[in-house]
C-alpha cells in the first residue's frame, strides 16, 4: 500500500479548507480505483493531506486529481508546498505491519 502525502501553507480558516476538501475532494478520491484513506492535519502554518492507496500509480493518479481540484477550488487559500508518494510499511489503522503474517 502507498501514501500521498501533501503540505500546504494557507491563510484564512484551516477547519474551514479541511471541510471543502471533505466535500469536494474526498468523493474524488473515493471514485477513484485503488483508494483506502484519507486524512487531513491542520495546525497553525499548514495543512497536511494523507491518503492511502493500493498501489503507487492510484496515488499519483489521486496527485494529479488533488492538483486539479485545488487549484480548482482553493487557488487563493492554499499553496502547495511539496508532495510525497512513499510505501506505506506500518499503519494500525490500516491493519500493516512489518511482522510477517499480519495484515488486515
């Protein structure tokens, strides 16, 4: 399983951007082949997007789908600032683990 990983910086409301991105973004992402999770992290500087995939390509294809999106729908709120797509090695919530044998 594979994760995308993307941090914004952003001005205005962070609860308020996390909540477009649950109503725009996350049924894009659910439509999309191989999706597993998404999650998003607010603090004061940044918002952080994690969304779990079964396979590296589904996660760059959600990449290309989020940058459409955002600059869709939250050009002037929210700036990229770097994505990352990596192996996802241990999630508890997703039942992975690095011990053989355990799974989901």
């Amino acid at each position: 399983m594979h994760a995308r990983i993307a941090k914004y910086t952003y001005t205005g409301d962070g609860e308020a951007l996390a909540r477009r991105a649950e109503e725009g973004l996350l049924p894009i992402f659910q439509s999309q082949t191989g999706f597993q999770d998404y999650t998003i992290i607010v603090n004061e500087e940044k918002v952080i997007s994690i969304s779990a995939w079964d396979s590296a390509e589904h996660a760059e294809a959600a990449n290309a789908a989020a940058a459409g999106w955002v600059a869709e729908n939250m050009t002037d709120e929210i700036e990229l600032k770097n994505t990352t797509i990596g192996e996802i090695l241990v999630s508890t919530t997703l039942g992975i683990s690095t011990k053989a044998g355990i799974t989901a």
